[in-house]
C-alpha cells in the first residue's frame, strides 16, 4: 500500500501570487503591519504559524484569538473574491493524475497544506479539482507543517505504516519531508531536488518517483 500526500499553492493550483498578496493585504488591514512576502525566513510556513509569529514578534499575544479569527476571515473573503473574478487553473493534469490514483487499490490520497481549509476549498473548488473524497490537513489542524502532514496521513489510514510520498513545491515542503521521513517529489521550479515533475503531464515520472 501506498499513501500520496498533496500540497495544494503550487502543486495543485496556480495559486501562490494571489494566496501571498490576499495574506499580505488581510495582515495590514487587521494590524497595521506590512510583510515583505518572504515566507522563508518564518520557522513554520503555514497561515497560522506565519501570523503566530508577527503577533509574538510585535507583543500582541493578549489579542491572539481575536487577530487569527480577523485575519483568518479576511484573508478567505478577499480569496473567494478574487476567485470570483479572475480564472484559476490547475497544474496541468492534476486531476486525471488523481483520478489516475484514485483507480488503484494499493493508494490511498491526501491533501496536507499550510493554508486555512476554508481558502484551500474554495481554490480547489475553482479549478475543478474533485477533492470529496481526499481528507485534507490544513492551518485548522495545526501551525506547523509537519504535524499538518502528520495529521492529514492519520485522518485518511488511521496509524497504518505505508510509504508515503509527498508533492509540493516549496523548500518548507522538502524540509518537512525530510524531518517526517517521506518521499518528496519537486512540482516545478521553486525547490532543488533529484525528483521533480513540470506538472502532472508526466504521469509515468510522477509513478515512479512514488514507486508504482
């Protein structure tokens, strides 16, 4: 048996420029502080962990709750706007790549992203990628990426022991795979690796970089 995880922000969807800016703008809103966009500096890359560290690096931990709550909804508001008017798309073939997954009796899929599942939703909802049956592991779970990882293998197979590969795009992605032990495949051109797909076009390097 196999088990295949996904990060969504450019992995799934083309979707990390617009994602960074509705962040970026929904923090300055609710507290008046301007991020530079680098979210490789912050020690867990997800929307809770970055925001958990400006809210302890400026003293605001008595208003915790009430600026992740703010933010949180802010942030899903201007997405789902966005979405709205602009088109989204997917890496290419990443739904006939799940559908493809999905017809296998030794795989099982997940979905683990440092976003908020509210916005992961509705940006897999608006490039009609078909996640229904796909748990998915998010910022509601957890501010570190590992323990989102984590989370999103136990909530699809429990604490069965399967090899696990994992899809992403980011350094924070690798890094992660590399502290939980599981196999990282590279989508695109955001992060070195030996293993690395353009996009789900590639469906037989995508198969073997797994083990299939």
């Amino acid at each position: 048996m196999y088990h295949v995880m996904f990060d969504i922000d450019g992995t799934l969807v083309q979707s990390n420029d617009f994602d960074s800016k509705c962040f970026v703008d929904a923090v300055k809103e609710v507290i008046g502080i301007s991020l530079d966009g680098n979210w490789s500096k912050y020690k867990h890359v997800t929307d809770s962990g970055i925001l958990n560290e400006i809210i302890i690096s400026h003293g605001l931990q008595e208003q915790e709750q009430k600026i992740h709550n703010s933010v949180k909804e802010i942030f899903v508001s201007k997405i789902e706007t966005h979405l709205q008017q602009s088109s989204i798309s997917q890496i290419e073939g990443a739904s006939t790549f799940l559908s493809q997954l999905r017809q296998r009796s030794n795989v099982s899929i997940s979905i683990a992203t440092g976003g908020w599942l509210e916005s992961a939703m509705l940006k897999l909802q608006y490039a009609n990628i078909d996640f229904e049956d796909i748990p998915i592991g998010s910022s509601n779970d957890h501010f570190s990426r590992t323990e989102i990882m984590k989370l999103a293998h136990k909530k699809m197979i429990g604490d069965s022991k399967h090899p696990i590969s994992y899809f992403g795009d980011g350094s924070w992605d690798k890094k992660a795979c590399e502290n939980l032990g599981y196999n990282f495949i590279a989508v695109g051109k955001g992060v070195e690796h030996h293993q690395r797909i353009h996009d789900f076009l590639s469906i037989d390097k995508a198969m073997q970089y797994i083990g299939l």
